[in-house]
C-alpha cells in the first residue's frame, strides 16, 4: 500500500526536465516567498554523482538539479515532482523521498483539517479568532496616501510658497509643515474608531486637510486599486475614500479585515448619527434646509390643532382642567 492510498491523492509529475531555473510552469501562486524560511542547498561543485541513484553528472546527458526540500544534489530522474516546499510561493522540485513525506504530511492535514471544518464548534472559533485579527489589525490603524482635493492643494501651495517666501528673507527654516509635501497627494492615518462603528481618517501633517469619518454600514464594497491601493465604495459606487499603502500585502490584509467588519456593521442597525456634526459647507447647508422644513411642519400641525380646540374659548380648558381626577373634580 502507497503513501498515496492512505492519503487519497495521486501523484504529481513534472512534464519537463528543465534546469533550476526553468521552475514556472503556471502553476496557481500560494504561499509566500520567504529566503529565510528555505533550506541551504549543497554546492553542485563538490558532488560528483546524484545522491539518490548514484549517476555521474555531466554538462549533456545527466545535469545538476537541487531538490528545495532536502537541497541534496540530484540528477532529474530522481527529482521529478513539484510540491509546496517552506519559503517559496509556488510549487518548487523535489526529489523522490522529499515528495513521499510532503505528500504524507500534506495529505494528514487535509484529513485533520477536513474533520474539524466539519464541527460547528470549529467554524464558530475560526471566525471569531477571525474577526478578532480584523478588527486588531484596523484598530492599530495604517498611514495612507490620498490625493489631495482642490481646496487642499490650494492650501498646501500657500504654504509652501509662504515657507519659501520665509526661508527667501531669513525670517524661518523653510521647511513645510510635515516631510517632503507634495501638492498632489496628502498622507492620512486611517484607524477603526473605539466603537468600531467606522473609520477615523485622520491627516499626518497638521493643516493638510479636515478630520473624516467614513461610518462602516455606509461601506457597500471595498475594490482593490492597482497594485497597493485600495477604496471604499457606498450607494451608487460612491467612492467613500481611496488610497494608497506601502505594499501588496498590507493592502491585501487590509481589504479582507474591511470586507469583514464592513459585512458585520451592514447586518447590524445602522448607529445613530445625531451627534455628528457636518464637515462641508453643503452638507451644513442642507441640514439647516432639513431643519428649517421640520420646524415649519411642527408650526403648520400646531395651527392646526389650535384652530380645532380654540373654538369654544379658554373656558373648555379650564372647565377641563378643574375636571381632572387629580385635582378632585368630577369626571
């Protein structure tokens, strides 16, 4: 009985004998590449024959090969599979004892790994560790790279010709609030707030814009933008908020936690908002607008009301008042 029985899987060949260098043959990506993580390999000059069959080497008939498992020097015969070896992010050559102990290894933790998925338990552990590493990872917060709106570019360009004027006649460094500002982009600090009911986006450098909130139910999808950004997306494909991060990876971590917490918030009531208070001209504008029409509602339905009792006088009020049962009239 083989390896492969046990473990219900078939074995998987290399179609190509090609060097070392020749390794990408469009397999799916998975893992990471990581050089730490790799075995050392032995050097090709001190082996003389393949360490699994014994063949001497040669430049034509029977070249050098490294098996990413073991790093063993072995001739193609003898390294024919691919399998996903620690510190590399696609599948990499390995050589026949190699591949039986990944394929046993791998196959066990399948096994293992379908058997718990199949408890409730299990799932139920798995999404709240889940959803405690989305909601860690948004609360420790990133530094973003936006671009700027209008009026912060005309801001941002005061300033600096303010600066440049200063530094021109002595009067001060000439060093701009912040590093190295640019007039098209703006740096921001995006965190989930304490009550993990929205984002705070706050600016890095004083005076380069407003504070934000952008609140989590609003957020409809988050889509990737290019290699390292990212955006928010609400009614309409509104863009909520987009930017920019350090790298791939970050971004990644990023979309997944706030495709989590944003599908939370968006099965939850929405939170009331009463206490925000505007942070544009228009929007102010429309809550006066908004108010003004509530308060003319509540005139037009109290007119109302005293033209339908004020007909018989304040006479039927105080009749009705010395009427009550608790100051002792008679109902």
């Amino acid at each position: 009985m083989s390896v492969y029985s046990l473990v219900n899987l078939e074995p998987t060949m290399m179609d190509d004998e090609g060097d070392d260098s020749e390794d990408d043959f469009g397999l799916e990506e998975e893992g990471e590449d990581d050089f730490r993580e790799r075995t050392a390999w032995q050097s090709k000059h001190d082996a003389k024959m393949c360490f699994g069959c014994g063949k001497a080497f040669s430049l034509v008939s029977n070249r050098h090969h490294h098996c990413r498992q073991c790093g063993r020097v072995v001739c193609g015969d003898c390294s024919p599979w691919k399998d996903r070896v620690k510190g590399y992010r696609k599948p990499q050559r390995t050589c026949h004892g190699c591949h039986e102990d990944l394929v046993a290894s791998q196959g066990f933790k399948k096994v293992g790994l379908g058997l718990l998925r199949a408890c409730p338990c299990f799932r139920w552990c798995r999404r709240e560790v889940l959803r405690t590493q989305h909601r860690a990872l948004l609360s420790e917060g990133a530094v973003f790279v936006r671009r700027r709106q209008a009026a912060d570019a005309v801001r941002a360009a005061g300033r600096l010709a303010g600066s440049f004027a200063k530094s021109l006649f002595g009067s001060g460094s000439g060093e701009a609030n912040g590093d190295d500002e640019s007039l098209a982009t703006s740096r921001c600090r995006v965190a989930l707030n304490p009550g993990g009911t929205g984002l705070e986006i706050k600016p890095v450098n004083e005076g380069c814009g407003d504070d934000e909130d952008v609140a989590l139910h609003d957020v409809a999808k988050v889509a990737p933008r290019g290699d390292t950004g990212l955006a928010l997306l609400g009614a309409n494909d509104a863009v909520l908020f987009e930017g920019q991060l350090v790298e791939r990876r970050t971004r990644d971590a990023w979309v997944k936690a706030l495709t989590d917490v944003c599908k939370d918030a968006r099965s939850k009531p929405p939170p009331p908002r009463a206490g925000q208070k505007p942070k544009t001209r228009v929007e102010l504008a429309a809550r006066r607008a908004q108010r003004e029409v509530e308060l003319a509602t509540r005139k037009r339905d109290a007119e109302k009301l005293k033209a339908k009792y004020a007909v018989g006088g304040m006479k039927y009020t105080a009749l009705a008042m010395a009427n009550r049962p608790d100051r002792g009239g008679v109902v």
